[in-house]
C-alpha cells in the first residue's frame, strides 16, 4: 500500500499487501518467521559462514582495512539489519523479514558477547 508520496506503508486493515487478508494469525506468523530465521542463522549459514558473532567481526575487520571504520560485531549486526529495512521498505518480500528476525537474533548474541 502506498501513500500520496508513493512511499510504502503498511495496511492496517488485516490485509496482505496484495489486498488478499491474511487467515493466519499474526502471533504464529511471528513465530514461523521467526523459528525459519533461527534455522537459517544455526543451520545453513552457519554451516556456510561459521559462528554469526564471528562472522561479523570478520565484516567489521573488512569494513575497516577497506573504510577506515572501527565496527565491532554489533555494529555490522546493526547495518545489516539497516540494509534489510530498507530492502523491506521499497519492496515488501518474505525473506527481507526472515532476515530481519535472523540478523535481530545475531545483534543480540552480539551484545551477549561484548558484556561477556
């Protein structure tokens, strides 16, 4: 759904972006939303990418050889779940929001690891 401006905004009325409703309620298509993006970030890619906390501070050491920045593991957490935002805010997809659960639940073993 689209405003004025043509920015995208989310339809209030129960309704899928495609006008059809939505027949599964909403806490369980949280939660399978969520569980798929847990199997994602403890399964597949961690098979393809090793742990996620050390994943991103493999990206933050790339950000800062090629950038200049200083990004520990929850900042390059953060930007990723920047990126799916707005990726979900031009074009509403699935996978944008699976992701978002995912890289959410990275941030927050991120923070586990800094605070020890």
């Amino acid at each position: 759904m689209q405003n004025t401006m043509g920015h995208w905004v989310p339809d209030l009325t129960g309704r899928d972006c495609d006008g059809v409703r939505d027949t599964q309620p909403l806490e369980q298509k949280k939660q399978n939303l969520s569980d798929h993006a847990l199997s994602l970030v403890d399964g597949d890619r961690q098979a393809d990418y090793g742990d996620p906390v050390e994943n991103m501070r493999r990206i933050g050491e790339c950000w800062r050889a090629a950038f200049g920045w200083d990004a520990s593991p929850r900042h390059v957490a953060l930007a990723m779940i920047f990126v799916k935002a707005v990726r979900e805010a031009n074009k509403p997809k699935q996978d944008n929001r699976v992701d978002l659960h995912g890289y959410t639940d990275v941030l927050d073993r991120c923070v586990e690891a800094e605070n020890g």
